[in-house]
C-alpha cells in the first residue's frame, strides 16, 4: 500500500509571524531588524534580574552570552568554558572574549561600549591548572567592578561554572546563586525576529527532508543521509549542525538517539530528527518515512503518533498549563514502559530558542505535578513516539509551534499528516 502524503493534507498557513524569508537583506521586504533583537534580549534580561534577589549575572552558558551581548565566536567555543559575560543592574552588559575576538567586537560591534569588551582567558577547563592564578586574576577583576557598580553584597547568580572558579569566587567574599533560572524566564517568549529565524531555520530542514525523501533507498546508510543533510544544510547558511538522528529498521524500537552505519532496507521505516541552527536559533524536527512499501503495522503505529501530537497542538494556546498537554500522551505503561523516566523524551515538548531545551519543558514526568503556563511568543516543540505491532517498527513526529492569541501556528512544514512512503515501488 502507498502511504504517500495526499491531497488531504491538513494546510498549513502562513502569515507575517510564521514567514520565512530569504536570508540576505534586502530594501524591498521587512526581514530581521537584529538591531530591535539585540535590544529586545537585553530588555528582557534586565527584567528578569530586576525581578529576581540578584545583583547581577555572571555568564559562561553561550547560549546566554549570545542574548544579552549578541556576541558568538564559534561553536568551538561551546564546551571552553573561557568566555563569560557579565550584565549589572543599570550597567552595560560587560563580555570576556578569547584573545583577539575581543578586539574584533570593539571594531565591530558598536551596541558594546569597547571599554566592556575584553580579553578573558580561564584555563580551558583545567588544561591551564587553577594554580596558575587566572582564575583568582579574573575574580578579582569582577569583584572590583561589582563593587564599583555597587552591587558588592548581592548575590552574584552563575549559569554554569567549572569548580575551581566557584571555589574562587566563595573565597573572594561573593554570595554565589543560580542564574540559569533567571536566564530561562527571559528567554522563554520570542520576540518577531526570533520567531523569523526560527521560522527561516525550520525551512532549511523541510528542504533538508526532500533531499531526504529523495535518497532514500535500500543500499544507502544511516550515515549517508546524515552526510547528505549536513552538507545541504550548511550550503543553506546552518552555523550549527548539532546532531542529526538517523534510525532505521529494527534500531527504531527502542529508540538509540543516534545513527550508524546500517544500510537502510526495502519496507524500512526510518526516523530522522534535525537539530541545526540560523543565528543561533534551533530546529529540533523529526520526520518518519518508509522505504518503497509499508505495513499495516507500521501505519497504525504513526497514525497513533500523528493522533497524539495532533491532540497536543489542538491544546496549545495562551493561558493553557502544560500538565493539560502532557495528560493528552500516553503514560509510560500504556507503550511498553515503567516509569515516566524510563521514556523521557518520547512523549515530550521543550522550548526552543538560542538553546535547544528551553521553556516549556513537558511531559509526564515533570508537568503534572509542577505545571507551567503557556504564553503568546513562547516557541516549543512536540514530539510523540509509537512503537509498532512488529515488535521492531517504531513512528516518531515532531512539529515545532509558535503560540499565537489564536493558538498554534506549525512551524515544520514537511508532510506528516500521513505515513511518507518515499520511492514507492
């Protein structure tokens, strides 16, 4: 039986919010204003410290430094722990660069003072060891300008931090707290220009699932497809091809969260999750596609899924609580699990933004009990998983959303309302 996507494709509108345009500028259209972005960020994060206990927030998370500087140096840097930045209440943002990136911000960008950008260097996560002396230099520094802008005594809240620059900063007087918390709440509703860029990075991955769809065939390998979407998606302007899932045949059921080097096979079903970025901004976009043919079995078990996320979208709106989103899954015994935590992740939503799992968070192992409430800008996605009668099939469906007055919008494009057979026989 063919399952190809038909006619009765639910549609999809688009609109101004939803929009995708090309990624040059252009005089004739109103595309991302990163001018009014950049201002947004920083409004927003100095709001969420005004309204928090906090005299100010010292950042190393990227993701973090990106928002309230809107300065990034490369997805090198990610994992260094040498860049920081740090935001005071009613001070300019201040940001640590790795050498020479400092003076490229003083040179190019003007929304920093270039007094606030600066040389950082911490030890690379311990390959320069705690003795040296870097990190106290670096407290020292910080303790001098917290003083100077006379917030001395508050507490300092941190996103991430290695130890040794904790254990600085608690011999150094400072009261250290959480600032990720503080972080999260600013970042959770969108502004126009995010919800474009999010919007434009979710069109790279619909075109990333028709080369997909059209290379898809027995003989090619789990890696190939990851190889064929990596390069179409950094040929499209990607700067982050974090991960790309690519499961096939009888690796669906359970789920392995990776790929390998199967060799995909007539009547597969195969699941591919995306997770790129444009700007920084993120997809996290499953699809589900059967190789030439598909079973009943393999049907039924996506036409469960498609039920279970379409529910979940039908609920999303200004004003709803996830813990009535996550009561629209299955729970974990239902599908062959014990507990909420054993499955985590298949029947999920998070948010989405500069980072890949921001708020909301929402399945039944968090949302029932601690519920969250949806709001007009948040971006998230939905994600469902149902294994097949087979015993090794297995859908899985993710549709990212923006939260509208009027509800949802999707923002994922690529067929899905019906199992995708691709090179029907």
């Amino acid at each position: 039986m063919n399952c190809r996507h038909t006619d009765q494709e639910k549609m999809v509108t688009i609109t101004p919010l939803t929009a995708a345009p090309g990624h040059s500028a252009v005089d004739f259209e109103t595309r991302v204003d990163f001018d009014r972005l950049r201002a947004y960020r920083l409004s927003r994060a100095r709001a969420a410290l005004d309204a928090s206990e906090l005299g100010a927030v010292l950042l190393f998370d990227v993701n973090n430094i990106r928002y309230v500087t809107g300065t990034m140096i490369g997805e090198w840097s990610r994992d260094k722990m040498t860049r920081y930045a740090l935001l005071t209440r009613d001070h300019e943002p201040m940001v640590w660069d790795f050498g020479s990136a400092a003076r490229h911000h003083q040179m190019y960008a003007p929304w920093l003072r270039p007094e606030n950008c600066r040389a950082g260097m911490l030890g690379l996560r311990g390959a320069v060891a705690p003795e040296v002396g870097l990190m106290r230099r670096a407290v020292a520094e910080l303790s001098g300008i917290l003083a100077d802008h006379g917030v001395a005594d508050a507490p300092v809240g941190i996103d991430i931090v290695e130890p040794p620059f904790l254990f600085e900063m608690q011999r150094a007087g400072l009261t250290v707290v959480d600032a990720q918390q503080v972080m999260l709440d600013a970042r959770a509703v969108k502004n126009p220009d995010e919800i474009m860029l999010l919007s434009q990075a979710a069109a790279m991955v619909d075109g990333a699932y028709q080369q997909i769809s059209e290379a898809l065939k027995p003989g090619v390998r789990e890696n190939d497809i990851v190889a064929l979407a990596n390069k179409y998606l950094y040929e499209q302007g990607s700067d982050d091809v974090e991960a790309i899932n690519a499961v096939s045949g009888e690796r669906c059921n359970p789920h392995p969260h990776n790929f390998t080097d199967r060799l995909i096979r007539p009547g597969d079903t195969c699941f591919f999750d995306i997770i790129q970025s444009y700007q920084g901004y993120r997809t996290c976009y499953y699809r589900t596609l059967n190789v030439g043919s598909c079973t009943p079995a393999q049907r039924d078990a996506y036409t469960r899924a498609r039920e279970w996320i379409d529910a979940a979208i039908e609920l999303v709106r200004p004003g709803q609580t996830t813990d009535v989103i996550a009561k629209a899954w299955p729970k974990a015994t239902d599908f062959g699990f014990a507990t909420e935590m054993d499955c985590f992740g298949l029947q999920f939503g998070h948010g989405l933004g500069l980072g890949l799992h921001e708020r909301p968070i929402i399945s039944r192992l968090n949302s029932l009990e601690h519920p969250a409430e949806i709001q007009e800008g948040m971006v998230f996605a939905l994600e469902t998983y149902c294994p097949a009668s087979d015993g090794y099939s297995a859908a899985r469906i993710e549709e990212e959303v923006v939260v509208t007055a009027d509800g949802a919008r999707v923002l994922t494009l690529f067929p899905a309302q019906e199992l995708f057979v691709a090179n029907p026989y």
